[in-house]
C-alpha cells in the first residue's frame, strides 16, 4: 500500500512509493502486451474521470487503463458537468459522491481543484493535472521510462529544459527526481525561469549548451502559448536557435543519453522533427508507460491487492 491515500502532488510521495509505483506498473508489462489485455483487479469499482480541461493523451491513457483493470468509468467534461450551470465544484463532487463512487481522476486549469475535491469527498483522487501546478501522473511514467532505459534513477544527471515558469510538469517531475536521488538542472530562458529554484532545490541556468553534454536525461518542455500572458519570446525562430534541440545538438549529447518530451511536442520550436524521431527519443515509451503506470496508481490507491487478484 501507498503511504498515501490521493496522489495529488509528487512532493507527498516517499521514495518506497514511487518505486513501488513503478515495480508494480513493470508488473502490468504482460497484460498490455497479451491478446486480451484485461485483468479482473478493480471489477465492481467506480472511476469518474472528471476533465475540466480538454486533454487527448492523459485522458485516453486513464480510461485504457480503467478498462484494463475492469473498472467501471462515467466520463465528465467540463461543458457536461453542472458546473457551467453556476453549481459550485463542491456541490457537483458531493451529488457525485452520493453515488458510492470510489475515485476521482481530475484534470483542471486552477491549481488547487482536486485538493478541494478530496476535502469534499471520502473516494480517492488522482490529480491528472492542475494548471501551472502538478501533474504527479505524468512525473510517474517519465520516472518509468528514465529507469526502465538506465536500470536505476539513482545519480543520473537530468537537464529539464524549456518552459519551467508555466510548466505543471517540471513542477511534478523535478521534485519526484529528486527523491529518487537524481541530480537534476533547469535550463529556461530568463522570462521561463522559475522564481525560486532553491524550492526545487536545483540549480538553474540560462544556457543549455553549458550543460548539454553532461546530461545522462535531456527533458524538453512544450513551450506553453496557451498559458502565456503576452509575448515571452522574441520568435519561434530563435526560441529554437537558443533552446531548441536540434540535430546539431544531439550530436554533442553523450552515448547513451536519451531525449524525452511530454507532448504534445511543438515541432521545430523546442524540439526539432529529427531529433523527436531519433535513435536516443524516449517519447513514445512515454505514452505507453502512461498506461502501465495509471493502472499501477488506481491498483494501489484503491487497494487492488486486497481483491484477490494480483497484477
């Protein structure tokens, strides 16, 4: 069991969670590899996936992954839920949870929104991303990926490069590396940089040509334009000239360095189409480890072991 009840930030997380996480995510490997890939571990069990902010990814690999473990799932969206009817968040949770649900998967564009759904209900919450806040699921299959590629997390050298300040990812991935003992560094522009890296407790720099080759992890950040207020970069032309990862660059990163991205990947911007399909491109195991490790997090939080069946 997880020392946790809800998965709503990285920084709640111990190091024996996050590894059992991932141990029991390598444990799902066979089921989404098989013919059938179902196993009875959360039959009878209730998800709500509660997205108020459109996703494609995140929410595909959630409702794969309820479907895997035999879950029962009722979608909500942000245009279908009583909440543009002027009904407070609190009430739309409490008249859901009246129903003897037993987990919220919430995606929001506040910061903060599945904290209060938790203090409004008794069922567990996943957070799937708040705003410029956390997204502990995804930190969870980059970490899958990153030592599913190396073996171990322990002292690797991660660069996260990109767009930091509006980045719910860095503020998940960063603190999550650290626990698990990896040296990690954030490459930003001046108007991407975080406020206070020291909370972060990595050092920060303007320059990702500095530390390129010394990077065992290059995580390229997608630039977020939706997220910005006014013009925070000269062009996309020159954002790539100075941050972007390129070919050439590529070529200077180590043997056996691996890039990872996100998505969706803003081609030729913070990433080029030839790096984002080379040999050391870790992107689309990311979205399969997306699958392993969800189903790996509602098995835990919601007691799966307990159900007789094992992963």
């Amino acid at each position: 069991m997880l020392s946790v009840k809800h998965l709503i930030d990285t920084n709640s997380l111990t190091a024996d969670d996050i590894t059992q996480i991932l141990d029991t995510a390598a444990s799902f490997e066979q089921v989404n590899s098989r013919a059938i890939k179902k196993v009875p571990a959360l039959r009878g069990r209730t998800i709500v996936n509660l997205f108020l902010e459109p996703s494609t990814r995140t929410r595909s690999s959630f409702e794969l992954a309820e479907k895997r473990l035999s879950a029962d799932a009722l979608n909500m969206g942000g245009s279908t839920s009583s909440v543009v009817k002027g009904e407070s968040l609190a009430d739309t949770i409490q008249t859901i949870d009246a129903m003897n649900v037993d987990m919220f998967i919430c995606r929001a564009k506040l910061a903060g929104t599945p904290q209060k759904i938790a203090e409004n209900t008794d069922a567990v919450v996943i957070n799937a991303g708040d705003g410029k806040h956390q997204h502990p699921t995804q930190a969870m299959l980059d970490l899958y990926t990153i030592r599913k590629n190396f073996g171990h997390l322990d002292g690797l050298k991660v660069a996260i490069v990109g767009d930091l300040k509006h980045s719910r990812v860095c503020g998940s991935l960063a603190p999550a590396l650290k626990t698990m003992g990896a040296d990690v560094t954030l490459v930003a522009p001046p108007t991407f940089q975080v406020d206070d890296p020291q909370w972060f407790g990595c050092p920060q720099t303007s320059n990702l040509d500095d530390v390129l080759e010394d990077m065992d992890v290059v995580y390229m950040l997608r630039v977020q334009l939706e997220r910005m207020e006014g013009a925070a970069i000269p062009s996309r032309r020159e954002y790539n000239r100075l941050y972007g990862l390129d070919d050439a660059r590529e070529k200077r990163m180590k043997p056996g360095a691996i890039v990872c991205h996100p998505g969706p990947m803003n081609r030729g911007m913070e990433i080029n189409t030839e790096v984002a399909d080379c040999a050391r491109s870790r992107i689309l195991d990311q979205v399969n480890a997306g699958v392993l490790t969800r189903m790996a997090e509602m098995y835990l939080l919601l007691g799966g072991e307990n159900n007789g069946v094992s992963a």
